[in-house]
C-alpha cells in the first residue's frame, strides 16, 4: 500500500470540500483534497440556488450563474410573484461552480485526488484519527494527517468509520431534470406548493439560461413516502401549473439526491477531526440550500485546522473555534427556520392558499430575508411589531417564539 503524508486530509470534494482545502493551503499547512468521482461534480445533486451577495463574498465568476430577480409562488389555488428591481438571487451552473472552487483550492497549493475513494479511517490506541484509506483503481493509498476534514456531504463517511454519527433519520429527497424549453422566463423562479406538488416539500422551476431550467420535486423523509422521482414525471408529463407554460420540454439531464434535515443536531468536532456542509448538517432548512454555508464554513474549518496544525495541538478544544464561529453565525437563524419549517410540512392546500396571501404581503428584501433564513433578532422584531399587516406580525411572532 501506498503511504502518503499531509497536515490536512480532506475527503469530498464538494463546496465544503475545495474551500477547506484551499484554506489550509492558504495558510501554509500540507493538504489533500480527496474526491471518489471521476472529476469533480462529475454528478449533479444540487439545483444551485443561491445569493449574489454571498456568490460576490466568495469570488465566483459572473458565468458561473444565472441571475434571478422575481420570485414566484404557487399553491392549488393561489399565486404570488414578488418583483424585486435589481437580481439578488441566482442558479448555479453547478458543475462550472463546483470545478472553479477546486481549481482554486488546486491553485492554492491543495493537492487534488479524483476517483480516490475513501473507505476505511485510520485510528492511534487512544481511538483518535490518524488518517483514512482509499482506493484508486487497483491503487490502496493510505493518507496519513494531523487533521481529517469530513466534507463528504450527506454520507459522512469519515464520521461515520470513526462510529461518532449514524446516518440521518430526517432528510430531503430531491429529484430535478435539467431540461431545455420552449418558452421560460429565466429571471423568475417558481416555487409550487401543496399536496399535489409535494406532499412534505415542494416543486420547482428554477431557470439556468436563457432557455434551460432546472423543474424538480423534493420530498421530506420519513414524512412522506412519495418518490420524487415518479411525482417529478407526473407533474411534468401532466404539465402541472406554470410548467404548461414552458411550451415543448425536452429532458437534458437527471438530478437526485439527498440532503439531511435534523437542524442542527450533531456535534462536528472531536479530536484531530472536523464535520462541515452536509456532513455536519449545515443547511437553511427552509428551502433545505447548503451551498453557501459550505463554502463558507469550509472555509473556517481550513483555517481553524492550519492554527491548529501550526500550534502543534489539534485535539477537540484546539479545533472547537470552528464550531464556536458557525455556531455563532446561524445557530439562532436555523433554530427559527425549524419553527417555520414545522408549520409549513403540517399545511393542507387551502392553508398554503392562505400563506401565499401573507407572503404576498412582504417585500422583496423582507421576502429574500424570509426564504434565506436571515432572521436577525432586531429584523424580526421590526416585523413582528411594525409591519402594517397583522397577519404578517403573527408570522413573525411565531418564528421569534412568542
Ligand atoms: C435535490 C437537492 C437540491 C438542492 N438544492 C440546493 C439549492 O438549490 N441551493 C443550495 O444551496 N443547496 C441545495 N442543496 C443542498 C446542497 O447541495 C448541499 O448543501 C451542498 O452540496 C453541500 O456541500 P458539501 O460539500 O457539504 O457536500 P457535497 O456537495 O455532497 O460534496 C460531497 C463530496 O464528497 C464526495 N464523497 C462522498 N463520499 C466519498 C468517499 N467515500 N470518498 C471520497 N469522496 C467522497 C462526493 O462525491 C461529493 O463530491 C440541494 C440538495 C439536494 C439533495
């Protein structure tokens, strides 16, 4: 077997994954950045939405996306459009995205492993982990480092060997063609909610071009037994509510994946390791959107982990700033959006009627604040006592808890 040693052993290469890696790169530690797939994003198991502001914080190039600056919403028998004037909403060309944030990582002095898959954890007398195996073709490389970053996403794979996570309970199930359209208005996105759309989640149409768009189902699980691949077929072959409007529909491509959905329920730091992205569960459970927390904590864990290298302690409290920092920044936000979450999976139809009513009252900032889990304490607190309607203020309410 081959034996290879670095400070930083990451496993994923997703956006979790590469923005780690670059980080300890960055920060003059060793790393590797280990990825099964052939290349990276070799498969597809996003829709990509995301946020300008966040897209701009992070350096992703303007043709890595397709801006969207009209929000739609359907439900049996309601619609809503909310109309913003400039674009603060955005689908990722994912594979474009994701290969540019490894690059980068690449560029940063990250040595890069594609169809290396990892399948075992190394582990010292004491049970800490000293590193992981993988396999390259016929290659077995064992990888030895100080620090493992588990940036594998919803299998946890690192956590899992090491026996410190179990695999999710509550998770989203997402299927979604890319396809190409006749007609498409590729600055709005739709969202479609209700029984028929999904009974615990909901539809979309996401636009990636002027004429190719993402239409997908997502499903939580264990609340409903729908498979979203089958509700996906039905919606589009029976063109179900604003896809009829997309005229002719020829499928591209096929997405599915997973996505947990315990909110902020693990612990993601133990000696010599860290969890980030869907590996530690960090995802606006809203609309269950993770990328942006991925790079974005990915980032954090490289630099929490190259202090960590450099001060020549890496065990479970030199390593918790990472947990203390994203903690910090979304604990409070999530714990909300839970509350909201809660109430939309028990909504029957004439109940999402109903809410589109009230979401129709906010504005494009207050809606894009809403749907992005944004609820900063004083935000709210404006809402739920200053905003002209009542129905309004008793959401807000009950998202602060009172
Ligand atoms: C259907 C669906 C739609 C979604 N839509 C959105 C959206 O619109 N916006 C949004 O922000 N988020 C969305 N998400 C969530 C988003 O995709 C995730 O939050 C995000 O990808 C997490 O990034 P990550 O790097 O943690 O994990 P991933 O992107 O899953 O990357 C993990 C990587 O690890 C690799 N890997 C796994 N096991 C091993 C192994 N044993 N050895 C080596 N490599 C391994 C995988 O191949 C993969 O490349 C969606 C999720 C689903 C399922």
């Amino acid at each position: 077997m081959d034996k290879l040693d670095f400070d930083v052993i990451v496993v994923g290469g997703g956006p979790a994954g590469s923005s780690a890696a670059r980080m300890v790169a960055e920060n003059g530690c060793t790393v590797a950045l280990i990825e099964k797939e052939k290349e990276i994003a070799e498969t597809v198991r996003t829709s990509g939405v995301t946020w300008i502001s966040d897209i701009k914080k992070f350096g992703i190039p303007e043709d890595c996306y397709n801006p969207i600056k009209k929000f739609s919403f359907c439900s049996p028998k309601n619609a809503v459009v909310i109309e913003d004037q400039v674009a603060k909403a955005a689908v990722l060309d994912v594979r474009k995205t994701y290969r540019f944030l490894a690059s980068r990582a690449e560029s940063s002095g990250s040595q890069v492993f594609v169809s290396t898959n990892v399948s075992e954890v190394l582990q010292d007398s004491n049970g800490n982990c000293t590193g992981v195996i993988a396999k390259s073709g016929e290659r077995q490389i064992q990888f030895n480092g100080k620090v493992v970053i588990d940036a594998s996403g919803f299998a946890s794979v690192v956590a899992k060997e090491l026996g410190y996570v179990k695999q999710w309970k509550k998770f989203g199930v997402g299927a979604e063609f890319e396809v190409k359209t006749e007609k498409l208005e590729y600055d709005n996105w739709w969202l479609m909610v209700g029984q028929e759309y999904s009974p615990a989640g909901y539809a979309w149409i996401f636009p990636t071009s002027k004429n190719t768009a993402r239409i997908g189902v997502g499903v939580g699980k264990p609340d409903s037994d729908v498979d979203p691949t089958v509700r996906l077929n039905e919606l589009i072959d029976n063109k179900k509510g604003p896809i009829k409007d997309l005229g002719e529909i020829e499928k591209i491509e096929f997405h599915y994946g997973l996505i947990p959905n315990e909110g902020l329920s693990r612990k993601t730091v133990y000696n010599n390791v860290i969890l980030v992205g869907d590996s530690a569960g960090q995802a606006n459970p809203l609309v269950l959107e993770g990328i942006r927390y991925a790079i974005r904590f990915g980032e954090v864990a490289g630099r929490v982990a190259a202090d960590a290298i450099r001060n020549d302690n890496v065990n479970e409290t030199a390593l918790m700033p990472y947990e203390k920092e994203w903690k910090k920044a979304i604990e409070s936000k999530i714990n909300s959006a839970v509350k909201v979450q809660n109430r939309w999976v028990g909504l029957s139809d004439e109940e999402w009627d109903k809410e589109l009513s009230i979401i129709e009252e906010l504005t494009a900032d207050e809606f894009l604040d809403f749907i992005r889990a944004d609820f900063g304490v004083s935000k709210m607190v404006k809402l739920a006592t200053h905003h002209p309607k009542m129905i309004v203020r008793q959401l807000f309410n009950m998202v602060k808890g009172t």
